[in-house]
C-alpha cells in the first residue's frame, strides 16, 4: 500500500522518533505548527479515526496510554492532541495519526 505513515512505520522513509514500541510510533511533525509537534501513529494502517472498530481499538487505547510518557519525554506541560478525519475534517495522510502540539501557551480553540 502506497501509505506515507506506513512507509515511516516499517523504516522505509526516515523520521526523527520521539518513542517507538511494538505496536507505535512517535515522530516529530515535518512542518511544525507549534514548538512541539509531534504525530502518533499506529504501525498497522487504520485509514482514519472512522474506521475505529471493536476490533481494531485496542492500539488507541495504547495511544493514549502512552501520551503521559511522550509528553514528559518532550517536557510538555500542557497539550492538545488532535485528530483530523477525513477530507471535510483536514485529514490529508489517510493513515490514522493524533497530532500531540504544544511548547507554548497554545490558543483557547480551533475551528
Ligand atoms: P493531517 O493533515 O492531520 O493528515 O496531518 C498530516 C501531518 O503529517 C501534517 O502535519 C504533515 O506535516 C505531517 N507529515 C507529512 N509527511 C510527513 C513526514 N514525512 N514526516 C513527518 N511528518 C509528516
Ligand atoms: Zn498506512
């Protein structure tokens, strides 16, 4: 499958890792949007936040669980973690990622 973010899982285009397990990976963002930008993706392709099911949730629920740590990592005090779905929610890799911003008082919202 021609994936962006799958090639930077199995290493086939290079990214500059901020924490990687079996099942994960964190890479900071090419073209930041704020002092930390970081995107966390799972190494097997989900196209987006839509195709979550019963079956494949579990690698979100690690996501999450990992956060804490990558954010101390990064010296976070303070996040946004967002998720873009789809072409309408300015998702432009299909392969599910949440964005991990932060470095400065970020603004009170996004729309
Ligand atoms: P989204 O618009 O939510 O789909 O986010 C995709 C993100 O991936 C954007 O913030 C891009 O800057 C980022 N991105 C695209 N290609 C790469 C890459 N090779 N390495 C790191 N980040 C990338
Ligand atoms: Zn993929």
């Amino acid at each position: 499958m021609d994936c962006i973010f799958c090639k930077i899982a199995n290493g086939e285009i290079p990214s500059n890792k901020v924490y990687e397990d079996e099942k994960i990976l964190a890479f900071h963002d090419i073209a930041p949007q704020t002092p930390v930008h970081v995107v966390i993706i799972p190494k097997a392709h989900i196209a987006c936040a839509d195709e979550i099911d019963d079956t494949n949730c579990d690698v979100v629920a690690h996501i999450f669980s990992k956060i804490p740590l990558i954010a101390k990592e990064l010296n976070l005090d303070g996040y946004r973690i967002i998720n873009n779905c789809k072409e309408n929610g300015g998702q432009t890799v299909m392969h599910l990622h949440f964005h991990l911003l932060g470095g400065k008082k970020l603004g009170e919202k996004i729309a």
